[in-house]
C-alpha cells in the first residue's frame, strides 16, 4: 500500500494558474510539469496537453500561495 502511495506522489505535477487577458492558463512549477512542456515545445499546459498526461496516470496540482 506504501508502494502505490509513493507512485502516485511522483505522478502529481505542480501547476500555477493565471488568468491572461481573461483566459486562463496553466503554467508548469515542478520540474516535470516544466518537461511536459518542453516535449509540448510551449510555455503552459494546453487542455489536450494535460488530457494526454493524465492519460499517462499523471495528476495536478495547483501550487500552494504563501502569504
């Protein structure tokens, strides 16, 4: 049970979303959402881009705020 835990740790990206001339974009923080981009050769994360990922067992993660 341990196991599956650990995976799914590693699975979780971390996100930020900001709102762009009033759309709103998902942008990579951890180093392999920044990779998923790269292969996605764009600056955020598009729609279809993350339905492929969570398609790989991938899930998100918004960054937290610190005030």
């Amino acid at each position: 049970m341990n196991l599956e835990r650990n995976n799914m740790k590693d699975k979780t990206l971390i996100v930020k979303k900001k709102n762009v001339w009033g759309t709103e974009r998902i942008y990579p923080v951890c180093n392999d959402a920044i990779l998923f981009s790269c292969i996605a050769a764009s600056k955020t994360l598009c729609p279809i881009t993350i339905a492929n990922i969570k398609k790989l067992g991938y899930k998100f993660e918004t960054e937290r705020e610190e005030i």
